[in-house]
C-alpha cells in the first residue's frame, strides 16, 4: 500500500470497527474497537486471530497516545478491562511507546483461545491507569 493511502485506510477501519464494537469475521478471528476510558481520547483496534494449534494472536493499534510514552496492553476475562490476578502471560507484547504522531502499536500471542477472552486494554505503563478498552465479545 503507497504510504499516502495508510492513514485514509486507518480511518477506514476505525469508522467501520466504530459502528459496532466488535465485528466478527469468522469464529477464528475478531476485531473489535479500543473505546476510549473518561476523557483519555485514545481509541483504536484489536485483532484476534486464533491459532491452529491453540492459543490467539493479538494486534493493538492505539491512536491518541502521548508521544514518547510508554504503554502496556492486557487481555481480560471480563468484558470490561478490570484488572485480575494477573501474571506476566497476560501483557500482550510488552511495554510499548507511542510515536510522534501519538500511534502506538504491539502485538503478541495469548496462551488462552479466542472464546476466553472477553477484552484487551491500553494502560499507561507507569501509572497502570486504563485508557481504552475493547469488549471483545459483547453481550457474550
């Protein structure tokens, strides 16, 4: 894709993925929309692909991050981006920083299969505070 046409196709995305919380392209994969928490301003997506083999895949791409920040993202049993006995596992990726135009973006491959997870977060890496939160299967 030319460089010029990225950031249309972004908004492409967010726009679609916006008009509904999540959209199911088959039961092996999900994308679903990082809402954004109080007045944080930051949004996105998360893919979910399931493996063969077991386990998921999972893409956060954050939008209106603070440059030069660092970020961390999670993925929960409950629809709501509230923190769990959680181990080291559950980081997707591990720490990231948003660029110069406030995107951050990581990536990573969870133990647990598509149906156990239920929503992916973006946190500030130092304050632990939630930013966005994406329900990965409403209603489920």
């Amino acid at each position: 894709m030319r460089r010029g046409l990225w950031p249309v196709a972004i908004v492409i995305a967010l726009a679609l993925a916006s008009a509904t919380t999540a959209l199911a392209g088959s039961d092996h994969h999900v994308t679903a929309a990082l809402e954004p928490v109080g007045a944080s301003g930051v949004s996105g997506l998360v893919q979910l692909t399931a493996m063969p083999q077991g386990g998921t895949k999972i893409t956060v791409i954050a939008f209106g991050l603070e440059p030069g920040t660092e970020y961390v993202s999670l993925y929960y049993d409950n629809h709501v981006c509230e923190l769990e006995p959680y181990s080291e596992e559950d980081v997707i990726g591990g720490v990231y920083t948003a660029n110069a135009g406030g995107v951050g973006r990581t990536s990573g491959t969870a133990d647990d299969d598509l149906d156990e997870i239920n929503s992916v977060s973006v946190r500030d890496a130092a304050t632990f505070a939630l930013l966005a939160c994406a329900d990965v299967h409403p209603g489920g």
